[in-house]
C-alpha cells in the first residue's frame, strides 16, 4: 500500500497573484525563491499583507534596491527591488516594482519596515527614484550639492561636480 503523497505547496508569488490578480503582472521561482512583479500603486497593499498576514510573517526587508533598464531594453527605465524574509517561516521572496522614467516615484515601506528608511534614502540619492511618504529623502552617500544621481545608465561619468569644502 502506497502513501498518497501531499502535493507540492503552491509557490508564495502565485500565491499573491490569486489574492491580489490585478497588482501581479508576473511571477516565478528560481533557485527556491519566489519573485512576484507588482504595480506601483498595489505595492503597498500587497507589502502589508506579507508582513500582517499571519501565515506569511514577513517581518524582515533584507534588502531594497532599483535596476536602471535603459540598456537592457526593459518596458520600464526602473525597476525597484525588495527582498523580503520570515524568520517565522524561513522564506523570502522578491518583489519587483516597474517604474517609469517620466514620474520615478513608489510609496516609501518606511513606516511598515524601518529599515526601508535607508535603504530608500541610498535608491534616492543613486537612482533618483522617490519615495511618496518617506520621513526624510534626502541624499545619503553623496553630499547635497551633487547633481545628478550617479547608477543612472546615462549618468555622464567625466561629468564634473561642484567642489565642497571647508569654507565653501
């Protein structure tokens, strides 16, 4: 006699799109990690259902950042970048966010993760991305008389920069 064997657990991304099927434009799984690609203005919705839900926990954001697509041919300019974990759940998951160069703004996860803070502070001041909500935007790696912001793919890099300093 055989045991009938469980079936394997429906991935966390498509998970997301049957709970949320108009923010979730795709999704997929490699390496044992889902990714799940959310609109703009669903991120928020859907970034607090990962951390409230209490089956899900998603109560670390490792990490945030952005992709500059302007080489690589994407549909957007930017994609912002969040990879979260459930120490509860011991899973992660990655959410990717399309943003178009013509209004380079997402709402600001601060006040769900802290940690979002810094993270959006250094997307900010590298990618020119903002942040809708965030306490305090302001540059983070480079000094507030720098222009431009310098992980663009068409930041100019012989471009020259206002000299700072002491009397300056």
């Amino acid at each position: 006699m055989s045991e009938e064997q469980a079936p394997p657990p429906v991935p966390l991304s498509e998970q997301l799109r049957a709970r949320f099927p108009e923010a979730v434009i795709a999704t997929h799984q490699q390496a044992g990690d889902d990714t799940a690609v959310v609109r703009r203005e669903s991120l928020r919705a859907v970034a607090q259902h990962l951390r409230d839900e209490p089956e899900l926990a998603f109560n670390v954001l490792m990490d945030l950042t952005a992709v500059d697509g302007l080489k690589l041919g994407a549909a957007s300019r930017f994609e912002v970048v969040y990879h979260f974990y459930s120490l509860e759940q011991n899973r992660r998951l990655r959410l990717k966010v399309p943003v178009e160069e013509q209004d380079p703004t997402v709402d600001s996860l601060a006040d769900l993760w802290p940690s979002a803070n810094w993270f959006e502070r250094e997307v900010w001041d590298m990618f020119g991305i903002r942040f809708r909500g965030h306490p305090s935007l302001k540059r983070l790696l480079m000094y507030e008389e720098f222009s431009g912001h310098p992980l663009r793919k068409d930041y100019p890099v012989n471009r020259r920069q206002p000299l700072i300093g002491p009397g300056n």
